[in-house]
C-alpha cells in the first residue's frame, strides 16, 4: 500500500513537470506567432548599391588583362584608395558633413503578370524611395515588364507611379521586352520611356472574354439561376443565359473603360495621337 502510494505522488509529480512544460512552450510558441502575425505580408526589400557591382565587375576586367606585376601594383594601389575613402568618410560621419551633392539614382523592378502581383512590393518601395529622395537632385528609373492584365490591378500598379510625379522626382521608364495594355498604362506615367529597338509598347486596348456552358447544361438537364437586384447587376454570365441587353451592356462598359483607359494616358502622353 504504501508503494502504491509513493508511485502515484512520483506520478502526480512527472504529470505536473509535463503540463508546466506544455504551459511554457505554448506561451513561447504563441508569442512567436503573434509576432510573425504583426509582421505578415510586410515582407522585405533588398536594397544594393549598383555602383559597387559595376566597379568589381570593372576592376575584374582590369586585372586579368594585367600583368602579374601590374596587378599587384594595382591591388595595392585599390587598397591605398579604399582605405583613403573610409578615412574620408568616417571623418565627414564625425562632423555630420558628408557631400551629397552629387544626385542619386533608385532603380526599381516592375515583373508583370496578369494581376499585377508585383504592385504591393512596388508600393512598399516607392514609399522607402520618397522618404529619403530630393527632387532637387535624384531621380528613379523602373525596369517594367508586362503585357498587361485586370484593369483595377494596373490601375493602382500606375498610381503608384505617379506618387513618384507628384513628389515632383523625374521618372524614367525602362523597357527590354513589352509594355502593352496595362504594362503600357504604367510605362506612360514616366517622364521619359527608354525601350529596346524591338521591345513591344502600346496597345491601349480592353478586353474581355468568358466561355458560356448554358446549353450544355440545358442539354444536360442541369438547370443554374442567376438571382440579381438592379437591372444591369450581371450582364453576362458563365453558366446562365446570356440575352442581347446584357451583351449590349457589357460593351458599353467596355467602351467606358476604354474611354478612361485614353483619358488616362492622355493626360501623361499629351503630344500622342
């Protein structure tokens, strides 16, 4: 009796070790979620400075077409340099005198797809860039790619390039491959459009297009209702009957679109017919 009653205190006391255990991990646990919750859908921005790439890329160069005593002297020579210029510029952090006069460019990336996914990165961008930018002086060049996509998702892609107009900062686009529809609706906000020889821009169109399964379902016996409050609340459906008026609305609508889709460039590209 009494081992039975030694063994259920060492029981009670592994049982009471366990739940603690589980207590303070799950406490642990449920502040790290909180904590990536607080910061979800922030994600990050990667920041480089590209005139330190293209003078490695340059000094590479330089050395392999020296000799191996040039390129000593030349080595020393790019430390001596270094070394001068982190003299120089921990001196100008101390007396909070750094030159910047000189302006500075941001170069940022637009990669289209069909809705535009790349706009939220873009958006978070551009609000580092106007933070710190000086009209006076710097200036910001998009490398945009797109063949356009949903009109609500380009239209607010270019509204954020124009809170780089606004800011009163030159813009510059730059084209490789196309900018068509609403990858051109971005590229027209610019000040200036630098494009490669071949590259696609343009195509100040809308467009839409829905398959319509309502006779294979009626042949199928299957029957689909579409429920609606207002005259013109569905003008065309998928799987309903799609009547003449509700054709004819939907055009209109289109050609409202495409109305507000010219004003719109218009207004950026006014020298263009």
């Amino acid at each position: 009796m009494e081992f039975l009653t030694e063994y259920g205190l060492f029981l009670a006391k592994i049982v009471t070790f366990v739940v603690a255990a589980l207590v303070v991990i799950s406490v642990i646990m449920s502040a790290a979620q909180k904590d990536r919750g607080d910061h979800e859908g922030e994600g990050e921005l990667k920041i480089r400075k590209l005139n330190e790439k293209y003078e490695k890329l340059r000094e590479t160069i330089q050395s392999r077409l020296m000799s191996d005593h040039q390129r000593k002297v030349f080595q020393k020579a790019r430390k001596k340099a270094q070394k001068a210029e982190k003299k120089a510029a921990k001196a100008a952090k101390n007396t909070d005198e750094q030159d910047d006069s000189r302006g500075r460019v941001y170069v940022l990336d637009f990669d289209g797809d069909i809705k535009a996914s790349d706009t939220d990165p873009l958006r978070r961008a551009i609000t580092a860039v106007l933070s710190i930018a000086d009209p006076e002086k710097d200036e910001v060049v998009i490398r945009l790619e797109s063949g356009g996509g949903l009109v609500h998702s380009y239209g607010l892609a270019a509204a954020q390039l124009d809170r780089i107009r606004s800011k009163g900062l030159r813009l510059t686009a730059c084209v490789d491959k196309v900018a068509a529809s609403g990858g051109y609706m971005m590229a027209c906000v610019a000040d200036r459009i630098v494009a490669s020889p071949f590259a696609i821009l343009g195509s100040i169109g809308v467009v839409a297009q829905l398959p319509n399964f309502h006779r294979f379902l009626k042949k199928n016996d299957v029957d689909f209702e579409v429920l609606t409050a207002g005259e013109h609340k569905r003008t065309m459906t998928i799987f309903g009957e799609n009547t003449d008026k509700g054709r004819q609305k939907f055009l209109e609508d289109l050609e409202d679109t495409h109305g507000l889709f010219k004003e719109y460039v218009s207004e950026r590209r006014p020298d263009l017919d």
